[in-house]
C-alpha cells in the first residue's frame, strides 16, 4: 500500500459491506465526489480478439475447452479488422478501448506482435487502450508498456479462499504475480471479481481487501455478476440480487477512492433503476 492508504481488514471491511443501505451509498458518495467528477461516467467497449478454446477451466466462462458451451473457436484478429471495430467504438461515445484473449498465458512471437500492432493503433486512435491476455512474463509486461498500452485487466475473480472451488488450472499466486509484473513495468491495473458463484459475503469481502491492499491500488475494479451460461458448472447459479452488486459497488468505492468502479458483466440484467442506484453508490464506468 501507499502510505496514505489504510491496510483493510476482514471485520472492518464487513461493517462496511453491512451497513444499512442508505448509510452505505451516502458514504460512498460522499468519497465518490471527493475524487470523481459526480456525473462523469466513462464509456468502455469490450472486443472478443481471439475467442473460445482457453485451456483454464474457470467455472463461470463460456470460452474455456473443459465446457460444451458452443462457443465457436475463432483465431487471433486481424489487426485492422481490430482498429475498424475501435473507431466505431470511439464514433459511440467510448474512450476505452478493451481487447480480450481466450489465452491462459500471453502468446509469443507473431501473434503478441500483432497483439503490440493493436494497442499502438488504439492509442493512435486517441484512445486508451486496455487488453486481457492472460498470465505474462516481464518481458511481455515491458513490450506492452513500450507499446503505449493504458491498462492491463487480469481479475482476481473471487476470493483466495474460494477460488480453487471455481479454478484448478491455476492458483491465486500466479494471478497476483502478474498483476505485480503490470504494475513494475507502468502499466495500469484494471483488476476485480465476480459475485453470485456460491461465495460467502466473506469472500466478498475479502477479495475487495486484497484489491484494495495492492500497491498502488488497482487503477479500474470492474464489479461482476455471474452471467450464467448453458455449458458451464455455474449454469444453474440464481441471479445475483441488485442490491448485492450496489453494495459491492460502494464498498469498493470506500476502499479504493479513487480507482474506477467498473460496472461490467451481468450489468444488462439490471433494472434502470438498480443501475442508478449503482452509480450512486461509487460506480463511474460501465461497458
């Protein structure tokens, strides 16, 4: 941590989470416009760049080869066909730019060199540029700095405890060794988690305090819910109540003032209503 922030704990953060919600969202409010612009929300478009056939078996996501889900392998993009997606994103009002492998490690060779080929295009567009690779080594990590790129995403998912009940193709350790190798090389961290798995509220909790305890704190959290899809071990999951993802939502504003809260998967399924309630409660980026 920097010394200006706290170390969080479990009890802490738990009185935070459970505080009645009117109390819960003033608070966070009152932090929100402490470090945010009260109505600026950013606008973020997500591409698929090479889809389907990942070799982890997260529990929760179409792409992985262990779950009959339908996805249709596709190869690596083009990068032009890339870069005509990026300028219609940008014509729609996004700033951000985010580009998504199904890979569990970052490819080497041709393919991370088209990869580096993207987010110089992006960043030539006027944009900022975000990908999602999988696991890196620093010498990828410094390329895509030397490339120009903005932030690197690489979700936590869930808690450490938790984890190893919705992956087994990789444990906690690696994924907080590549988010260091982001954060040494300059890059920005754009690092969050998925609610509505089966984790406890403790879990919750307790992902948001590894969050929020990062050195430097990430600069994006993205809040997840579950989108359960046909295929995968977590297809029978419920929905995710609205009023849990407005107090994860707040509660992450509290712990990390001035990161990004980003209101991302499973936000289609909340209500107009639910999503305001949201952005009131911290959030200020949506997909």
């Amino acid at each position: 941590m920097t010394d200006s922030n706290p170390i969080w704990t479990l009890p802490e953060v738990r009185r935070i989470h459970e505080l009645p919600l009117t109390e819960l969202v003033y608070r966070a409010q009152e932090i929100h416009r402490k470090h945010h612009a009260p109505d600026a929300v950013q606008l973020c478009a997500l591409l698929s760049i090479k889809t389907g056939g990942c070799p982890e078996d997260c529990g929760y996501c179409p792409q992985s080869a262990h779950h009959k889900t339908g996805t249709k392998v596709e190869a690596l993009l083009p990068v032009e066909e890339v870069l005509s997606s990026a300028r219609k994103a940008r014509a729609a009002g996004a700033t951000r730019f985010c580009m998504g492998a199904a890979w569990r490690d970052a490819k080497q060779g041709e393919q991370f060199e088209r990869v580096l080929s993207m987010v110089r295009g992006v960043r030539d567009l006027g944009m900022e540029a975000c990908v999602t690779l999988g696991m890196l080594n620093e010498d990828q990590a410094q390329r895509l700095a030397e490339a120009g790129l903005t932030a690197y995403n690489h979700n936590l998912d869930t808690s450490r405890e938790f984890y190893g009940s919705i992956i087994t193709t990789r444990d906690y350790e690696e994924r907080l060794s590549t988010i260091g190798r982001v954060s040494r090389a300059g890059i920005q961290v754009c690092c969050g988690g998925i609610i509505g798995m089966g984790e406890s509220v403790d879990d919750r909790c307790r992902m948001l305090i590894t969050l929020a305890n990062l050195n430097p704190q990430p600069e994006s959290v993205p809040v997840n819910a579950l989108v359960a899809v046909a295929g995968t071990p977590l297809a029978e999951r419920p929905p995710v109540d609205s009023f849990e993802m407005v107090r994860m939502c707040a509660t992450a504003r509290i712990l990390m003032p001035r990161a990004r809260v980003r209101l991302s998967a499973g936000r289609s399924a909340l209500s107009k209503e639910a999503q305001l309630l949201c952005f009131m409660a911290g959030a200020n980026s949506i997909f």
